[in-house]
C-alpha cells in the first residue's frame, strides 16, 4: 500500500480543487510514492501524535487542520509546527492535510456536525459557483452509447443526488476531409453528411482534462468536436456551512442542553436568547462568523459555529441565535470521519484514531 493510494482516495471524496485559496492542504511532509505502513486520524498532526504514530509502526497521519499553513523562513524547532516538521522529516513521516476541502464538500465536516444534532432536509447554507463546466459534443448516433459511457466513467454527468445525467438531440455533421486525413466515415476530399447526436453532460472543472481525455479515447472521429462551456450555476454540494431543521421543534435552552451533551461542552458562548421556539439550525465547524448573514438570510433560527469575536457576535441583531460552541468541540468528530473514510476503502489495512487530546484550551469555571 503505497502513500499515494490512501491520499488518491480522500481526494476522491474531498478533491483539493474545492479548498480556499488561503489554505494548505495536500501532502506536507514525505513522498506519495512510500510504502504505508499505518495511518493515524487527527485533527492537528502535533508533535504529540506524530510520536504517538511512530510509536505504533505508522509512517502517515491524516490531519484536519494543515500543521504548515503559513510560509515559514526557518526550521530551528522553535515552536510548535517547527517541531513538528523536524520530527516528521527526521523520521521519515508523510503528514496530510484535508481541510477546507472536508469542509466544502457534502459528507464532510459540516455534515456529520448535523448528523450530531440529528437535523433532517439538510443542505448547503453557502453552496459555491462557478465550479461547473457543460461539454457539448457531437457523435454519430451508433456509437452515442459508448461515448456515453466513457464521458459517465470519467466523472461527468453527476448532478446533486444523480448520476448519469446527460441530454441528446439528433442532427446532422457535415465535413471534408483534407488528403491527410483518414476519416472513419467517407473519404478524403469529398463532404460527407453524417446523423449525429449532440451530447450535453455538466462536469465539476477539476475534471475536464480527464473527462475530455475520455472522450478523445472513445469518439470515433479523427477529429473530436466539442464545446466546453463556464457555468456560473451554484454547486449544491459544495459550500459552505449547512442548514437543516430538527425533527421537532425545541424550547432555546433544551437545544443548547442538546448541544452541550452531543459536543461534550463545558460551556455555550450565545447571544441573547429570543424566546421562541428552535426548528431551523445553520452550522459551520471550525471559524464559521462569516456566514451569519447567510444563516439569518436563510431564516435559521441557530447558527451554531465557533471562534466567533466580540464584535461578530452582535451581527446577530436578535434576528437569531448565535452560539460558539469552540473550535476542536465543532470538530472532533472529523477524527471518526477519517477513520471511516479510510476504512471503507482498506477495510484490512492498519488505521488508528489518535488518543491525544490536542485541543490547546481549556476552562476553569471556578
């Protein structure tokens, strides 16, 4: 089992085309073209757990949160991520990272945060645009099927819930061949006339070389004819936060007892309570302040989130509940996420959750 192999397979599901454009993630230490020998699942490749991985025969952890986020000018083991980096370097430990990305796509962080809750009509509170393309190609009709099939394989075709998805219509192709070329159909230097089928399929960008690879492998022509067209639609499963509703409606202070007993909190940052039933609740793990207009904008009556500032804080202009329920809280459950991402795909291969706590905060109530 080769390091790429694991790495191939997380970016299947969370592809690293969809991180912000602040973030780092990806491999940050080690080669893919290792040999695997283990994976330990983190939320922060610490020092801590990197010898926590060594120490149990595994050559790779798979963190949350990217240990090298910020460029860096000098490696003397002078803090935390420095220390990191030279153990895992002198010990020959691949660290990846799967951040923003798990965030954005559907199945990821967000969505096992609403799993938690157990909210129901789920969907994307910020779905993102401008990440599909439309291919529109023209194929003689007898061969419509295998192009088909080859444009589907290749990833193309997947909208929300569905798959293979495509629109045809009939028409017909007119070309000449020059005295070099070797048409499939007809001969060189005379107009052929041919029934095709125009084939409209919707790919996400990050896709199209392959996908047009694909086509090239399957058309017959000698010449491929195809459009590639920039949509600005917005992708329904990929974004930011989510929003979906309890199966019952709740008094405030039961769903902030819901909270503190799912998350395992010691306490609740909130804004003034409103006094009015909780049906509808939006979610961001991890620092989600950034989307409390889309929560009130979407009519959430909570948005539960964390790292939210003092001054943040009255953006919720009693028009809802905001509460901060803490960072590594919002995310613990990423760890499980991984483990069973990784799991499912090598059921027989040797991956752990990581037993430290390496949440850096910590309450004294008094």
């Amino acid at each position: 089992m080769k390091i790429s192999e694991i790495t191939k397979e997380l970016e299947s599901f969370a592809p690293l085309a969809y991180q912000e454009s602040y973030d780092n993630a990806g491999l940050l230490t080690g080669s893919a073209s290792w040999e695997c020998t283990g994976v330990v699942c983190t939320l922060d490749a610490t020092l801590e757990v990197l010898q926590e991985a060594k120490a149990a025969g595994a050559n790779l952890v798979v963190a949350h949160h990217p240990i090298l986020f910020k460029g860096i000018t000098k490696i003397t083991g002078k803090n935390y991520v420095e220390e990191a980096l030279i153990y895992a370097i002198k010990n020959d430990m691949a660290i990846y990272a799967i951040h923003t990305n798990l965030d954005n796509v559907w199945g990821g962080v967000n969505s096992v945060i609403a799993q938690k809750m157990g909210l129901t009509h789920c969907k994307i509170l910020q779905p993102k645009k401008s990440l599909l393309t439309k291919l529109v190609t023209f194929v003689p009709t007898p061969q419509l099927g295998q192009v088909q099939e080859a444009l589907f394989a290749a990833g193309s075709g997947n909208i929300g819930e569905y798959s293979e998805t495509s629109f045809s219509s009939g028409g017909i192709g007119t070309f000449r061949g020059s005295a070099l070329s070797n048409p499939t159909i007809g001969t060189p230097g005379v107009r052929e006339q041919v029934e095709e089928t125009r084939i409209e399929v919707i790919l996400p960008n990050y896709l199209e070389h392959q996908i047009v690879a694909a086509l090239k492998e399957a058309h017959p022509y000698e010449e491929v004819a195809y459009d590639l067209i920039p949509l600005n639609n917005l992708n329904q499963q990929v974004g930011s936060g989510i929003i979906g509703q309890l199966q019952s409606p709740m008094e405030e202070k039961a769903f902030l007892s819901l909270l503190t007993n799912q998350f395992a909190l010691k306490l609740v940052k909130h804004t003034p309570l409103l006094g009015k039933k909780v049906q509808k609740v939006a979610i961001c793990g991890g620092a989600g302040s950034f989307l409390i207009k889309d929560a009130i904008a979407a009519g959430a009556d909570f948005f539960v989130s964390a790292d939210i500032k003092y001054h943040e804080f009255f953006d919720a202009n009693n028009q809802l509940v905001v509460a901060d329920i803490g960072h590594w809280e919002s995310e613990q459950y990423t760890i499980e996420l991984l483990f069973s991402l990784i799991t499912s795909k090598f059921p027989n291969f040797a991956v752990l959750k990581t037993t430290v706590q390496t949440n850096p905060v910590r309450y004294f109530l008094g």
